[in-house]
C-alpha cells in the first residue's frame, strides 16, 4: 500500500444526488454524487484462463452476455491465447490486502501458472445505474469462475481478490439483491472493486474505484505520531477503515452532508487523465489533519 501501486498495468492506459431504481418502493437506496465530468466509468475485468484456453474464456464470457450481461462485450485488442509474463507482478501489486485473507497462496499459484488471458467490458455508467451495473459485473466474475477462470482481477481500480473471496462478496450480493438493499449492494460493490489505501505519506493516501459505484474518491491526508518513521501497514489498516466510514456516509446520508460533517473539501480527480478508466467524474473528497 505504498506509492508504487499507483500504476498498474499501464498497457490498458488511453483507452445530483440521485437514486439507484432496485425498486420504487425500496427505502435502503443510497445516495450518489453528481457528476463533474461528462466522462462516464466502465468495468474493465481481467479474466484469466488455462493454457490455450481463451476460446474457452470467450465462450463463457459470450454465454454470459446472452444470459443476464447483454450490455457487457468482450475485448479483441489485449485478449490473448498466451501467457502474459506481466501478470504476476500486476497481481502481486493489486491483490486487496485490507480484508483477512482476501487472497491464498493457491490464487497466487493459478496467476504464475495461466496460460490465457480474457478481458471484458462493461457499459458506460452513470450515477443512477452505477451499482446496478456493478452488481451484474460482480455476476459476471462469479459466472467466469465457475466457468474456466483461474483469477480475476478488477482493471478499473486495480484490484485482485482470490476466487473464495470473489465468491464470498457475489453471495453477499445475491442476499442483498434479494433483500432490496441498495445500501448493502453499494458496499459490497464498492469492496469488491474498489482499492484502498493507495498513495504515500507525504502527499496523503486516495481510494481508487468509488466511481464504480458513484461515489467520490476520497483522500486522507494525515499526522503520524513520529514524522520520521513510515506509516505502518496497522496506520493504513486505519485510514482504510476511515475511508470506508467516508465512503458509507456519503451513501447513507449523501455527499454535500459528508463533506460539511467532516469538514472536508470536494475537487476535481487530477490523479488521472479524463479518458482513463481510474478516472474518478464524481471527484475527491479530502480530508486534511487526520491523525494516526
């Protein structure tokens, strides 16, 4: 979780308040933010597969698609019936290390040993259909695993879970679908395919990804209790669970309530260029002096 995490996979690179419609009826909807940007997010998911196995990807992905992701499309440009001799690296450097046990070290063999390599698209979103998408994307990886995917990995904020935690966080979802509650679907979403702490001490330590379910980006810049020591991984444990506090505020009561009951100021994403997948439309929100 230090400030070489910022870039991942670079080989991707140049590519109102409102509520979500689960149901009329429903009284657990979040709040999302308006956009700053005419720039719309999408899913970009990283699908791994077996040696000479992307046709075996593309036809699970392709079933996919015709079954319940009619608005999700498979990639011809990066996909490929090889190995890719970045993916160890790159998933070493996005693997989520904020939940216990998010990934085991058999996740970690299937990464070294694939033999294919799948990517898919998801629609553009907008605030409104935000979390709706990206409870489908969390579908759809659960469909892919279930369906000759060795691992997964969320390009869109660049991060990685192992398959007992991809699927842990798809059955999450599937209670919370069916319970109507947008409030817990938003989180889970935002869990899944979101990343945090990322960042250094100096400058402060961001969220990347809460635009996946329409929310800003949040920034904690903090007072260490020795300036001269690094923070540690328990400090930025701390600031993660803050910027999940944040970022459930934000949902529950909205943006404009959060940023006056923290404190904290709202600008523009300057972290990326506009046309970006880890572009963030809806900002950052700051929070400055918080202290470890």
């Amino acid at each position: 979780m230090n400030s070489e995490r910022r870039g991942v996979l670079a080989f991707l690179g140049g590519l109102v308040l409102a509520r979500p419609s689960f149901s009329a009826a429903s009284s657990k909807a979040p709040a999302f933010a308006v956009s700053r940007s005419s720039y719309q997010p999408r899913h970009v998911l990283c699908f791994l597969g077996g040696k000479n196995g992307l046709a075996a990807l593309q036809k699970s992905a392709s079933a996919a698609v015709d079954d319940f992701a009619g608005d999700f499309s498979l990639d011809e440009d990066y996909s490929q019936n090889e190995p890719d001799d970045r993916m160890q690296r790159s998933f070493n450097v996005c693997w989520d290390r904020v939940e216990p046990e998010a990934y085991q070290s058999e996740d970690e063999e299937a990464v070294a040993g694939h033999g294919s390599v799948l990517y898919v698209l998801g629609p553009s979103m907008d605030a409104e259909t935000a979390v709706k998408t990206s409870v489908n994307a969390l579908r759809f990886v659960q469909h892919m695993l279930d369906n000759g995917a060795v691992a997964v990995k969320g390009e869109s904020a660049g991060v990685a879970h192992g398959a007992r935690r991809w699927k842990q966080l798809y059955e999450q979802s599937r209670g919370e679908v069916a319970a109507d509650d947008g409030m817990a679907l938003a989180r889970t979403c935002r869990l899944a395919f979101a990343r945090r702490p990322i960042g250094d001490d100096a400058e402060g330590m961001t969220s990347i990804g809460f635009h996946l379910i329409g929310l800003p980006d949040v920034r904690v810049r903090f007072i260490k209790k020795d300036e001269d020591q690094p923070s540690t991984n328990a400090e930025q444990l701390k600031i993660a669970a803050l910027m999940d506090d944040i970022a459930g505020q934000m949902a529950r009561d909205g943006v404009e309530t959060t940023l006056k009951d923290r404190r904290a100021t709202l600008t523009d994403d300057e972290r990326y260029e506009e046309d970006e997948y880890k572009f963030n439309p809806f900002g950052v929100m700051s929070i400055d002096g918080f202290k470890l």
